[in-house]
C-alpha cells in the first residue's frame, strides 16, 4: 500500500513538470511575439511590459514550486529507499543467522543441515531447535476482517446457547437464572489442587537443579568415577516417581478429586516430567562437553533461567530466549476473558447437548442402533469441544504466560486445519509437546540405534504419546476406558502411514475433516456413556476385570 502511494505521488509529480515546462514555453513565445511587435504603439508596448513583468512574477513563483517538488520527489525516493532497505535488512539478517547455523552444524557432524526428508518441518533444525521472535497464526488472521468475522459468529453462538438456556429455564421452571453447578462441581476442592500443585512445583524447582549441580560439580572433579554418576541418576529417578508419579496419583483418588480437577493435576504432573526431564537432558551433555576440557570448569545454568523455564510456555530448555521489549497487559487481560469464555462456552455445550441426551439413553441396554444414534448426537458438540480446547489452551493460555514472561517465539500450533494429511495434523496441531516427543524421544531412539529403525522411532513416539493420553483420561474420569488409546495407537498409526504427506489435493483436507468429526464423536459419546454407566452401576467387586470392563456395555439400571 506504501509503495503504491508513493508510486502515485510520483506520477503526479511527473505531471506538475510537465505542466511547468509547457508554461515556460508559453512565457519564451510571448516575449518572442512582443519583441517582433515593438513598432507597435506606445500604449500596446505598456500593456505588453506589464503583461511581460507578469509573467516574470509567475516564472518566479514556478521555479520555486518545482524545487519545492523536487524537494517532496526525494523525500518520497528517501522514504522508499529506506523502507526497502528495512526488509532487505532482515531478510539477510535471517538468511545470514540460517547459513551460520548450517555451517556450525555441517562443521560439527560432516553432513548439511539444510538437506530434510520432510519439506514441512519448519525450524527443526538436526541439532536442537530454533526459537525466534514470532507471532501465533490466530493473532495475525484475527487481523484480517474476514476471519474475525468467523470468530464473531462463535460468539454470537455462545449468546444463543446463553438466551436458549434462559427461555428453557423460564418456560420449565419459571426463573431467570443462570446456575453453573456443572462448573462448580467440576472444579470442586480446588484448596487440595492449590497445595498439591505447589508442592510438586517446589520439588521440580528445587531437586532436579541441585541434583545436577552437585553431580556436575563431583564429575568435574573426578571425570572417570562411575560412583558419582549412578547414585545421582538413582536419587533423581527415586525422587521423579515418588514426587511426580505416586503422589499426584494418590492425591486424586484420596481425596476424590472431581473431574476438572484430577484433570488439572495430572495434566501439571506430566509437565513437570516434561520440563525436568529436558532441563537434565540439555544440561548433561553441555557438563561432560566442559568437563572433557582440560583447564575449564563445568558451566552449570542458572537458577533463574531455570525458573523461567519452568513458567514459559516451551518444553524444550535454553538459558535464554528471544523475548519482547514490553508487556501488554491489555492483551493479557483480554486473552484471559477469553479462556473464562471459553470454560462457560463448553459448559453450555454440554449442558444443552450432551447431558440431555446421553442422561436419558444411559439406561437402555447396549445396542448398534444405540451406539450409532449417540455417535451422530455427539460428532457436533465433540467438535466444538476440540476447538475450544485448542482456542482455549493452545492460543489464549499460552499466549498469556508468553505475553507476561515476553516470551517471544509464539508459534505454539502451525496451520493444522490446513492439513491434506493426518502425518501434517499431527506435527502442527501441538507444536509445543511434538518438539519435546521429535527431540528427546524420536531422535533420541535415531541416535541410540545410529538411524536403522526410523519406523520403529516413530512407532515409540505414538505409543508414548497413546500411554499418556489414556492415562490423563482414565486419571480425569475415574475409570479405565482405553477409547483415546485405541485411537491413537491403531488408528493414529493407521493414518499417518495412510494419509501422509504425499496427499496434496484439497480432497483429502476434507477427508481429513470428516475423520476428525468422527474421532471426536467417537470420544464424547463412549466416554458420556461409561460415565453415566459408572453412576448408574457402580462396580461391586475389586477384581481385575471389574476394574478393566467398560460398565456401559452392560448397565440397564433404573437407578
């Protein structure tokens, strides 16, 4: 838009010459003609003079407008000069940061950096990835009137749900209430949440940086002694599953934690492993690296980046990231509405379209028909429950926290609703826990077995991402009903060798839609049964298949 202006200021600058030019030709004709008419009378000779000493005035007056328009002229070259400049600037700024980075790592391993079997695994480089100052893709789009516009149509749904909620408590019952028990109910004992929460924070904050402090320190010393070593890597390993795996597990089914709740807890239980697990695995290699050099003492990293890590919104550790100049506090505050939006958003959902439904079909026995019919109920408001997650927690949650630490490298998703393929989805749907699982567990297993089994590397990363996923849920919901598991383990690896990358036509993005819809439906409609079923039938013995038996396969109780 800037150099179109400038482009039309030009023209129009051409044109004001042009013009001058051709009165200065009409200012040399007239002189001509009254130097041939000088035999003329005296008074054609005053009315000449006066009209020539006029036109002298007005030949003043155009020599200063054309430097004034020769002055604008640079002015407009100068701003464009200096905008093309900007952007050529940091276009080499980035092209050159890139060819250091590639030939640092060509110098280090023999190979080039650049050569990826994968032409869509942006910034993720073969020895480590790359943060850099970036905006989230729903920041940008939100900029744009078209896509905005859809976001408004969401929210103009969440005021239908709110009014239709309003009229059906009016017309049953007589009163203009909003009564958010589920919400209530859901987030109950929320002062056991808060203790908990703090004491495993406290243990990842302090524990997992002394222990490796104090290991670095006693290796440094004496770089050939095993002792040092095991009993570090013993105490650690003792301390992560007493701390971070039988406590919170123990926590939740003590108390009986409801079910946002034991949500909240678990899902901080796997992120303290997470961010512990990377914080030890950055900082031992650069240790041995150090302490391999004879003169030089370990560097170990500071208590404060590591506080930090601990905060911002990445799992993979670096001493410092690329942070912006300034907090917003207006975006944090509105980022945060949005998720409190977003809870009352699929409070309604369920409230409106599942508890109905699947209250009242909780006690006919289970059939085909049934399945079928709670399947197609439950696709709509199952999708609706996938996009306010990822809104909810992959935009708005994380934009928070990177806002309020300045974090600058936003790109915690990529555009995954683009995907012709379901190998894509799952590398751009959570950007953020697939650095973590590519890094430490698929190129990990590609380096232990010196990259002859890269199916095997990706078959390890679905199963530990199918293992966490069941366990979050079965943790969540207070029994064992492997639905996640079956779907990432047999039909998320059936997919991603299936509809992989070389599914390019826009076909296939529906496709990829279609089984989307279905996934989540799927997912609503099983576990709304088990729960329901879970009530209706609670389990009289303590065996293992008792345990392990889905109750809605064969609950039909009245009660």
């Amino acid at each position: 838009m800037a150099d179109s202006d400038a482009s039309n200021r030009l023209e129009d600058i051409e044109s004001t010459e042009t013009s001058s030019r051709l009165v200065h030709r009409n200012i040399r004709n007239t002189k001509t003609a009254e130097s041939n008419g000088s035999h003329s009378s005296t008074e054609t000779t005053s009315h000449r003079e006066e009209h020539a000493e006029d036109l002298g005035n007005q030949e003043i007056d155009l020599i200063h407008w054309k430097k004034h328009v020769q002055q604008v002229k640079s002015e407009v070259l100068e701003q464009m000069q200096r905008q093309l400049s900007g952007l050529l600037d940091k276009a080499l700024m980035e092209s050159v940061q890139t060819f250091t980075h590639n030939r640092n790592y060509t110098a280090k391993h023999g190979t080039d950096s650049t050569n990826s079997t994968n032409p869509n695994r942006n910034q993720m480089e073969k020895d480590g990835k790359v943060f850099m100052e970036r905006r989230s893709i729903l920041d940008e789009l939100f900029e744009i009137n078209h896509i905005r516009t859809i976001y408004h149509m969401f929210i103009s749904v969440l005021f239908l749900f709110i009014i239709s909620t309003l009229a059906v408590d009016y017309i049953d019952q007589g009163r203009l209430v909003l009564e958010f028990d589920l919400l209530f109910y859901a987030f109950g004992k929320i002062h056991t949440v808060v203790w908990a929460w703090l004491l495993m924070f406290s243990y990842t904050l302090a524990v997992p940086y002394y222990t490796l402090t104090v290991w670095g320190s006693l290796y440094h010393h004496n770089p050939l002694g095993l002792l040092p070593t095991l009993c570090a890597g013993l105490v650690l390993t003792v301390l992560q599953a007493a701390v971070l795996v039988v406590f919170p597990v123990y926590t939740v089914f003590h108390y009986q934690l409801p079910p946002a709740s034991r949500f909240i807890i678990t899902l901080e239980q796997i992120r303290f492993l997470m961010k512990s697990y990377s914080f030890i695995r950055e900082n031992v290699p650069a240790i041995l690296n150090h302490t391999a050099k004879k003169g030089e003492g370990p560097r170990f990293p500071t208590f404060s980046s590591y506080l930090y890590f601990l905060f911002a919104p990445t799992l993979i550790y670096r001493e410092s990231y690329p942070r912006n100049p300034q907090i917003r506090w207006n975006y944090v505050a509105v980022t945060f509405a949005k998720i409190l939006g977003c809870l009352f958003y699929g409070y309604f959902i369920l409230v409106r379209l599942c508890i109905p439904v699947f209250m009242n079909n909780s006690n006919t026995p289970f059939s085909i028909r049934t399945l079928v019919l709670a399947l197609f109920h439950a696709t709509l408001p199952g999708m609706l429950l996938l996009l306010l997650a990822f809104f909810a927690f992959l935009h708005c949650w994380l934009n928070a926290f990177a806002e309020m630490l300045r974090f600058a490298d936003r790109m915690f998703y990529k555009d995954w609703w683009n995907s012709t393929s379901f190998a894509n989805y799952y590398r751009t749907w959570n950007v953020v826990v697939h650095d973590w699982l590519y890094y430490y567990i698929y190129r990990d297993f590609l380096l232990l077995s010196r990259k002859k089994f890269r199916t095997a590397a990706m078959m390890s990363v679905f199963a530990v991402s199918a293992l966490v996923h069941e366990y979050v849920f079965t943790l969540g919901f207070g029994f064992f009903y492997p639905v996640m598991f079956c779907l990432f383990a047999f039909f998320g690896v059936a997919f991603n060798f299936t509809l992989n990358d070389k599914r390019t036509s826009p076909a296939w993005n529906i496709i990829m839609w279609t089984c989307l819809f279905i996934g989540q439906g799927v997912m609503v409609c099983l576990y709304c049964q088990e729960w329901y079923a879970q009530i209706h039938c609670p389990r009289t013995g303590t065996t293992f298949w008792d345990l392990v038996t889905p109750r809605s396969w064969y609950c039909t109780s009245q009660g």
